[in-house]
C-alpha cells in the first residue's frame, strides 16, 4: 500500500510540475516582454513606418512593429486604403508592393511605382484593387510601402500597411448601366488635381484627343455629394479609368460604359 501512495504522490508532482512549467511558457505571461513602439495613422491598420531616407533595415522592423500590433485590412478588388497624413504632404507613391510569402526578404526588396496613389490636403488614398487585370492574386495578402513628401521634397515619411481581399462573387461583377432619357448627366462629379469636375453629354474615344494623364478612380462618395478627396467620384466606379489636361477637360469612363467628357464645375 505505502508503495502504490509514493507511485501517486509522484504522479501528481510530475502533474503539477508540468503545468507550472506551460503556463510561465503561454504567451498571457509576457509582462517582462516590451511591445514595440508603433505610430498609428488614424486608419488603426496604418502605420507610419519611418522618416528619412529608405533603408532595408527600417523596413523590416517596421514589418515587424506592424505584425505586433496591427492585422491586414480587408478590401474588395475595387478599393483603396485611404489614411491622414501631415497637412503638408504633396506627393505620395507606393514605394513597395508584394504578396506576403514566407521568404521575408521578397517583401524587402519588391518595388512598384506603377500603383495609383492620391493625396489630397493631407489625405492619402491607395489604390489596393485588382490593377493587374486578373483575379490570380484576389486571395493573397499584400503589402504596401507607401512614400510621402512635402513641396519641398525634404520632409519624406513612409507608411506601411497590409490588405487581405474577400473573394469576389459573381453578383459583385460590374456591368454598364441603362441610363434613363433626359437623365442629368452633371449629378456625376469626380475631383481631379483638388477640382471639382461634373459630366456633360458628350462622348468620345479619348484615343482621338491628347490628354496628358491616364489615372484610376480611387474610390466613391454618396450619390448626391461632392467628392472632397482626388480621384473619387459619388457615381461608384471605382477602378475605372481617366484622363485629364492641363486646360481643364477630363473623359472619364463613367457607369453607362462611356468615355464621357467632364467639365470644371468650380
């Protein structure tokens, strides 16, 4: 009997040992650990990564900072990551563009300056669609490095931030829209370069006419209400194409399948 009692009472140290030894091993028991330090932008998915000059070894604490504390931001394949930065922010490109995968220097050392980008009044908008034109890569997470700077050119900053898109249904596909007779085609307006732009009744082919700029449509605004941000419209369309001049005319491919002629409207 005093043998069967030791052979228990072991058990039950071994037991307790073993569970002691877990929970000092279990992720809650991280007092003595520090969390990095992380700047928010106030899209809570966006991170200011950096200032100053790119360097890979800013980059990858960055990501590292961003896997912390922040998680990818859902998108659609029409969509765009929109976020504030500094008032005096002039210029905004995607410095780098990669789909996550396990071999952290792909992301360190992919660029891409062909992503349309936006700023308006300290308002940066990214394009995350579908811009490749296919859905191969609708699935993946990505990353992008997003790079500002004032007039000057002299105060740079970076962003960092990731999307995960939802999977597109066949419903979500657009298609032109019938638009009724003695439809007012100036209700639809798109702000180009911090103007106002409303639709007339003309078409064409922008292929005949020179423009200077071919851009995406970042984004849309309610029906009825002006666009206050570059490259948004409040008539949907988001991803579809247009271009601009320096005179003030713009086409833009607008819901009826058109390339239509835009005017200023302020």
């Amino acid at each position: 009997m005093k043998k069967i009692l030791a052979i228990v009472f072991c058990v039950i140290c071994f037991v307790a040992f073993a569970a002691c030894g877990s929970q000092a091993d279990t992720p809650s028991n991280t007092s003595s650990v520090q969390a990095p330090a992380v700047e928010k932008t106030d899209n809570e998915q966006v991170i200011k990564a950096f200032e100053g000059e790119y360097s890979k070894e800013k980059f990858k604490e960055a990501i590292e900072v961003y896997k912390y504390h922040c998680k990818p931001i859902e998108v659609n394949d029409k969509c765009s990551v929109v976020f504030r930065v500094d008032f005096d922010i002039k210029y905004c490109s995607a410095s780098h563009h990669t789909v996550i995968e396990s071999d952290p220097d792909r992301e360190l050392g992919f660029y891409d300056s062909m992503i349309p980008c936006t700023v308006t009044d300290g308002v940066v908008a990214v394009y995350t669609g579908n811009w490749y034109g296919s859905d191969s890569n609708q699935s993946d997470v990505q990353s992008f490095l997003v790079r500002v700077a004032d007039e000057s050119k002299e105060n740079i900053q970076y962003y960092y931030f990731r999307v995960k898109y939802n999977e597109k249904t066949e419903s979500e596909r657009s298609e032109p829209v019938t638009v009724p007779d003695g439809f007012d085609y100036s209700q639809w307006q798109i702000r180009i370069n911090n103007r106002l732009y409303k639709a007339t009744d003309k078409v064409g082919d922008i292929y005949n006419d020179f423009y200077e700029s071919l851009a995406t449509i970042m984004g849309t605004v309610k029906e009825g209400t002006e666009p206050g941000l570059n490259g948004f419209t409040n008539f949907g369309v988001c991803g579809n194409s247009y271009t601009y001049n320096k005179d003030g005319d713009a086409i833009v491919l607008t819901p009826d399948g058109a390339w239509r002629f835009f005017e200023a409207a302020e």
